[in-house]
C-alpha cells in the first residue's frame, strides 16, 4: 500500500502553493517547527483564521517557549527529518505585507494599476494643456506684433500723403515707399518706428534726387563690380577687387548702385538679401582714397534705401595700410551691420565660397580671385572675361565698355 503523506505535509503543500511569499514568516510562528527544533512533536491546532484576534503573536510565541523548554509525560515518536515545510499555524492578523512587486516600488492590484493609469492619463491631460497654451500665447503675441507692425506700416506710408512731410515727392519717389520697403525698414531698426521715418524720408528723397541713374542704369565704369552669381539659397553674389579699380572711390558710387539693383532684379521669390565680397589684393592708394566719405555714403544707402539688403560683407586680403581707413569707419558702423562683416584671407575666402556655393559659382570665383592674383595677365585681357549673372541666370558681358 502507498504510504500516505501526514496532514500536516498535506496541508503544508497546499499552503506553499498558496502564500509561497509568507512562508518564511509563518515558520518562525509555527509550534510545529518549533517541536521539530525540540526533538518534540506537537500536533498544531486549526483554527479559523476569522476567529484569530489580535493577540495571535503572542500565543504563537508563548507556545514556542513551552515546547522548547518543558519535558512532555507521554514521549511521542520522533518524526523523520524532512523537508522544512510552511506552518500550519494561523498568520498574524494585521495590515497584510506588501508583495514583492510593491516592494520594488511597482504595484500590480488592479485598483493601484487604476490609479497609476489615472494619475498618467491627468499628466497627459495636464501636458497638452500646458502646450496648448504655449501655442495659443505664441499665436496671440505673433497676432498683436502684426498688428503693431500694420499700424506702423501705415503710419509711415501717410507721410507720403498730401500735406505730409513727403506729399511733394514725385510718383517716381513714392513708388519705392511700398509695404515691403517698409517691413524692412521696421525689422531693420527693431521696430523703432522713429528710426524707420527717419530712413524712409531719407530713401524716398534720395531716389527722387537719384532719378536718372535709377532710370536709366548709366554710369562711368570705375571697376568691375558685378554679379557673379549666387549661393545656395538663391543669394546674388557681388564680386569687386580693387586690383581693376579705374577711378577714386568717390567716382563709383553709381557703378556700386546699379550693381545692387542687377542683384536686386536677380533674388528669386522669398530672398531679398545679397552678399558682397571686397577684394582688397592690389589697393592702390590714391591720397583721394584715403577719404572714408564714398565707403560712409556707401554704407548709408546701405542703412537707408537698401536697407536690410545685406546678407554678408567678405573683406578678402585687407593690407595694413587700410587698417587707418578701416578705424576710422567702423565706429560710424551700426552693431547689427557688424555682424554681418567678415576679413578672410584668399584661401579662407575660397573655402567659404566652396561651401557656401555649387560648384559651378564657386569654381568661377576662385577663376576671378586667380586671374587678379596672376602678375601676367594684364588689365586689357582681365576685362574680356568680366562676366556677370543676368536676371534670366546667363553670364553675358558685365559692361558695355568691356
């Protein structure tokens, strides 16, 4: 016949499977394993863990001290050593202990999932509204600066009203003075809607002032400023070196003007900045250069009717010598414009242009900076190959007198 297991093995088993997490604690209260430490066996006693009160520890523990130091009357067989089983004593009532996973700082009862689920869907309620209200505080702020913006635009296109500081300027004039001038007016100046009226009665006096150069475009050749291209986002590139400088600095201004209406007519849709590269190798020093008067004129159209204009300034190869005209310039020089002047040398220049250029633009203005650099090729054969970018994009000759 198989052996039957004792009740205590039985019922032992059944708990393991139940409560495995407890077991420990439940073996330190059993009387069971207490008699087995004993050498004693004492048969445990079942009872209903609804009736257990609290004072179930102390019982548990009193019954451990008396079987491990009282000699029982009616000696009982010792039970074979086997495997260290769960007690069969009841446990200690009380706040139940946490399973492992609480333990780990996880829950995993369905009522602690719901709430962690809750508590994550209120962050992700909170975090869209925060952004929410970003968003909508952004679109209000953009909202009321182009309000600004419109009031100020209008503000400065009635002084060309009749009665108005600018009301007897031709309609030649008046055409310059459009929103878009005035946008950039605005952004050039930060808003400052004095500095804006001031530039705009300067730009729409200087036009009218400027009439037939603007209308006609003619002008004595002093050097060969013109456009050789443009960079990757569609930015007209103005080329000079001073090496083929024909006439003092005074003299072409209205060379430097036009040159900046073929960059203005070359601006695809969205671009309306250009970038100039000054190249100083073989400056000649007239003593009429040596007046900082055309560079400041210069500039000035720059602040005013071309303003916001500029993308970049590249000064290439500065001697020494322009050091004194330099210093006596760039206080004159607003911060903003600053910023946007860079000294290269020849090979840093190259680089740059490299980068900033395809390959076609870049490899034609490294050509240029060669052939200006090239003690063999005379004035005469470098004006046959003055180029410049049309407004359709072809290279056709820069000048008339070429």
């Amino acid at each position: 016949r198989p052996t039957r297991a004792p009740l205590h093995t039985t019922m032992a088993l059944s708990k393991l499977a139940g409560c495995a997490p407890c077991s420990k604690h439940r073996r330190a209260a059993s009387p069971c394993a207490a008699g087995r430490r004993g050498g004693v066996q004492k048969p445990a006693i079942i009872q209903d863990s609804s009736s257990v009160s609290s004072d179930g520890a102390g019982s548990a523990t009193s019954d451990r001290e008396t079987a491990s130091t009282t000699t029982p009357t009616s000696p009982m067989p010792s039970a074979q050593p086997g495997p260290d089983f769960p007690s069969l004593a009841p446990a200690v009532v009380g706040t139940p202990k946490a399973s492992k996973d609480q333990r780990g700082g996880r829950s995993s009862s369905p009522v602690n999932q719901a709430k962690c689920a809750v508590s994550s869907e209120s962050n992700g309620r909170g975090w869209l509204r925060r952004l929410t209200s970003r968003r909508l505080t952004r679109s209000k702020s953009r909202r009321e600066a182009s309000e600004v913006e419109a009031m100020q635009i209008k503000q400065l296109m009635q002084l060309m009203d009749a009665g108005q500081p600018l009301g007897n300027l031709s309609d030649f004039a008046k055409e310059y003075g459009d929103e878009a001038f005035c946008r950039r007016l605005l952004r050039k100046y930060d808003g400052n809607i004095s500095k804006a009226t001031e530039k705009f009665k300067h730009a729409l006096k200087w036009r009218e002032q400027n009439k037939e150069l603007l209308a006609t475009r003619q002008f004595m050749q002093g050097s060969d400023e013109r456009v050789v291209g443009a960079d990757l986002e569609g930015r007209p590139i103005l080329y000079a070196c001073l090496k083929n400088q024909m006439l003092p600095g005074s003299q072409c201004l209205d060379q430097k003007v036009v040159a900046m209406l073929q960059a203005v007519d070359n601006m695809p849709p969205g671009v309306e900045t250009v970038t100039h590269i000054w190249d100083l190798h073989g400056m000649q020093f007239r003593i009429s250069d040596l007046n900082p008067s055309p560079v400041i004129q210069m500039v000035q159209s720059l602040e005013g009717y071309f303003a916001e204009r500029l993308q970049e300034l590249i000064i290439i190869e500065m001697p020494r010598m322009a050091l004194a005209m330099k210093d006596a310039i760039w206080p004159l020089v607003p911060e903003k414009t600053k910023r946007k002047v860079r000294f290269m040398t020849p090979v840093q220049a190259k680089e740059y242009m490299q980068a900033k250029c395809d390959s076609d633009v870049a490899n034609r203005i490294r050509a240029i900076m060669e052939q200006n650099r090239d003690p063999r090729i005379s004035l005469e054969e470098r004006k046959r190959n003055w180029l410049r970018v049309s407004e359709c994009g072809e290279l056709v000759p820069a000048f008339e007198q070429a």
